[in-house]
C-alpha cells in the first residue's frame, strides 16, 4: 500500500469520486430544483482512457476507494467499459457506483460482469405520486425493479440512500427501512443538506438524525449503535431483529474530522471537499501533456495543503440558507452537486 498522503487536519488520500457525467434524468428537488441548467461542454469531458490515466495517479498516491456517481452515471455511454478498466488495476480495493437505479435494469449484468463490487441506489419514496413530485419524472416502477435485480446480482453489496425531507417523504422514514429489511438491503437515511444546487433548502426541512432515530425506536423498538466503520460518514445502528441501518448526519452532525474523500468532476475538475468553490484543473494538465510525475506532484501538494471541513463551518453558520445561490449556479456548474457528484 502506498504511504498515505496527508493533508494539514491529518487526514488521507484514501477516497476518490468519480462523475461520469453532469447530466441527470430525473430533477430531485434537493438537487436540482431549477427549470433550465448550464451544462459542460461536451469537449470538455474526460474520455475514458484520460479518467483511468488520472486515477492510476490517485491510485500512485495511495487512493484504494473509489465511486462512480454523476449526474446520473448509467447515462454515460458504455459506462462498463470505464468500470472494467478500473476493476482491473491490482490497487482498487473498492469499486462503487451510486445510482438513481432508473437504467438498472437493462444495464445492471453489464456493470457486474466488468468488476463492480458494489452499488447504492438512490431511493426516498415508496409513493410513485411522491416519487414523481420529488424527481419530476415518472419511473419508480423502474427503480424498484433496478432494485430487486441488484441485489440478486451483488448479494449483501446493495445499499439504498434516502434523502428525507420534511413535508416531502418524512411520512416514509418506516416504510423504507421495512422495504430494505425485507430485500436484505442496508438503508441509510442521508439529512438534507444545503449543497450547492439545493436551491430550495431551508433547515425547517431537515430532519435530523436525532428525529429519525426517535422516530424507528418508536415503530421498532430499541436501536443499538452498531459502531462507525473508518472513514465511513455513516453511523450504524441495529434493531433487536439484527436489522442494520445507517444514518448520515452530514448537516446535524458533519464529519469533516475523518474525511478522506475528494471529487473528479466529468470535465476532470478535482474538489477537495463538497463545498469546496474552485477545483483543479487536471484536465487542463493532462491535455497539456503533463506526465504521471507532473500530475503527482500537483495533487500530493494540493492535497498536503488541504484544510477544507465545509459542513462544519455551515453548521457554525447563523442564518442558515442555500449555500450558493441560484444564479452563481449558472455561472460556474461546478457548484452544484449534480456536477460534482454526490
Ligand atoms: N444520480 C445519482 C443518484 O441520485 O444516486 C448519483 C449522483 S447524486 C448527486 C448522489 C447522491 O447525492 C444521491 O444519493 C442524492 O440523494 C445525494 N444528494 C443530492 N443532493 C442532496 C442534498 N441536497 N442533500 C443530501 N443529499 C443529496
Ligand atoms: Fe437526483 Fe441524483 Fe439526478 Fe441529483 S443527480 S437530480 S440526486 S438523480
Ligand atoms: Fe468532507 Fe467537505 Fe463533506 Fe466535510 S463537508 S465531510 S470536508 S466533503
């Protein structure tokens, strides 16, 4: 294993995310809330052969963890091909992809067959009038079905991520959790956060770890903490029939202090944090010819200075709103989560 790099808070270059794509074929209202978006240019997106030479770099520097997400990845053409190369490289010690689960079905074989080891779906309601509220897209039929054939093809490697928002699917924070346990899936409750593109945030419609927790003791019955895994921003608990949950407590509760995580946007933008408002610009050293010592060099160093905690320095914010308004998000889409890849 490579040394780990470390940045000025102690913490690794273990976790890398990689987008695939900014675009989405639903519009989450915590996500995408707004009726027209600036998208990259098409020229500007990695090819798959330049993503895979900048993760060999991250992987040099001692990345081992990494995620596919978007946008909504399974819109990226031949998407299995990209997984198939990084499934191969000796020092992947973890493929992920995080998906809305719309185009599962026809795509799942194809993911599973090039080496990815595991996958989340992106799941908030059980209601198709909800989902269709929510997402302003039909398509939960869909979704569930992606579901089930998940989780046949990657046995206990499926998890579900539900955002809950209030007035929207707080009514449903139960429902999820039985529909996961009767699956053998792991459900994880994610807070609203106020990240660029949740336009409509407001902290009224969080609901929090501690309402979420109440609210399934009181359906079933204790809950144990079942302990945090590493780095993992998820907090596990148990109910007494051995069922696992997690939850996310990234507005109540960040976890800036063991994040190890950075985002690769599609157009090849590095993040050192989800808040984080500029990125470097791989992509431009890359084209420009930098080799893979070049390109090592300006990440371990940009890395090395790195001291970003974005949640916690909201949470000690008063007044709390979207963190970036609506019309910064037109003049640099790489603000919002869609962009940068949650
Ligand atoms: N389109 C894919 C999906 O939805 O799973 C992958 C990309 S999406 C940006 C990744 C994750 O970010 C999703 O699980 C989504 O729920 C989460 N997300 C987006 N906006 C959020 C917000 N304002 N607060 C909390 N989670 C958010
Ligand atoms: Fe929803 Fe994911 Fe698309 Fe955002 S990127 S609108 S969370 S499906
Ligand atoms: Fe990591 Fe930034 Fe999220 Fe904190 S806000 S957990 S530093 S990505």
């Amino acid at each position: 294993m490579a040394p780990a790099i470390l940045d000025t808070r102690g913490r690794s270059l273990r976790n890398l995310r990689v987008s695939v794509t900014d675009r989405c074929n639903l519009r989450c209202g915590y996500c995408m809330p707004e009726e027209e978006y600036v998208w990259l240019p098409r020229e500007h997106i990695l090819r798959f052969e330049e993503t895979a030479q900048l993760v060999d770099v991250f992987l040099d520097l001692g990345v081992d963890k990494l995620r596919l997400t978007g946008g909504e990845p399974l819109l990226r053409q031949g998407l299995h091909e990209l997984v198939r190369q990084l499934a191969d490289k000796p020092r992947v010690r973890d493929l992920a992809l995080t998906t809305n689960g719309l185009l599962l079905p026809e795509q799942a074989q194809d993911l599973r067959a090039a080496g990815l080891k595991r996958i989340t779906v992106s799941l908030d309601t059980l209601k198709p009038d909800v989902f269709t509220a929510l997402t302003r897209r039909p398509g939960l039929e869909r979704v569930l079905t992606g579901i089930e054939v998940a989780a046949r093809l990657w046995p206990r490697e499926v998890k579900l991520d539900a955002v809950i928002m209030r007035g929207t699917n707080d009514g449903e924070i139960e429902s999820l959790l039985e529909f996961a346990r009767e699956r053998g899936v792991e459900l994880r409750y994610i807070e609203y956060m106020d990240v660029g593109g949740a336009t409509r945030w407001t902290s009224d419609a969080v609901v929090s770890r501690e309402e979420i927790l109440e609210r399934l003791a009181h359906r079933f019955g204790r809950i144990v903490p079942a302990g945090k895994s590493g780095s993992a921003p998820a907090e596990r608990f148990t109910l007494s029939d051995g069922t696992v949950f997690g939850v996310i407590a990234s507005t109540t509760a960040p976890f800036c202090r063991a994040c190890d995580r950075s985002r690769l946007t599609a157009d090849g933008l590095w993040y050192l944090c989800l808040y984080a408002k500029l990125g470097i610009d791989l992509r431009g050293a890359l084209r420009k010819g930098a080799s893979r010592t070049e390109l090592a060099e300006l990440i371990a160093r940009t890395w090395r200075a790195r001291d970003d905690r974005g949640a916690e320095v909201r949470l000690a914010s008063h007044a709390r709103g979207p963190s970036v308004p609506a019309d910064s998000l037109r003049v640099d889409p790489h603000l919002e989560m869609h962009t940068r890849g949650g």
